[in-house]
C-alpha cells in the first residue's frame, strides 16, 4: 500500500494506492470455471485514534484500488494509519507521515 498524506492550513490530503486484485466472483477463467471473489470490503483511517476515513466497498471496485480523502486537524509530522480488510480475511495496516506541502 501506497499512502501519500500532505498538511496545508490544517487540512490533510491523503491519497492512497492498494494493491490487490479485486476479484469480483463473476469472471471466468480460460477453463470457464468462476474465478471466486476476492476484493477489499472495508478501507478506513484513524489519526490520533480517532477515525477520520471509513469506506465500504465491494466486487465493482477496479483492481489496484486508489482512494484519495482529506481531513482537517492534523499537523506534519504526526502519523495516520490506513487498514483494510477484504472478503478473503485478509488485512494490512500501513502508518505514514503527514508530511508539508
């Protein structure tokens, strides 16, 4: 996961890339079998411990997911996490810097 969070006057813009493969349980692979679905439910990003992004989303997402959201109150140099979860169970959770404009 990619995460790129810039402070300016108080309001931080964060842009985030995810890799993953979004698998939406409807394709079918070259044998014609499905492929089973495989996409992220749940994207969300607390600062200071405090949620400050939360994103449902589900199989009509394109694969390699880019997120982008802003929110006010945070100052360079403090961190923000980002973690999703998809429909598999898996996780990752990734912290960045608030950096300057």
């Amino acid at each position: 996961m990619k995460i790129k969070a810039i402070a300016k006057d108080n309001v931080v813009s964060v842009k985030i890339l995810i890799q993953h493969v979004m698998e939406t349980g409807r394709r079918k692979d070259e044998t014609g079998k499905i492929v089973p679905g495989h996409y992220i439910t749940e994207v969300s990003a607390q600062h200071k411990g405090e949620t400050v992004f939360q994103a449902e989303l589900g199989p009509g997402v394109s694969k390699d997911p880019y997120i982008a959201f802003q929110f006010t109150g945070g100052a360079v140099g403090e961190t923000i996490s980002i973690s999703w979860i998809d429909s598999k169970g898996g996780t990752e959770k990734t912290d960045s810097i608030i950096s300057a404009m």
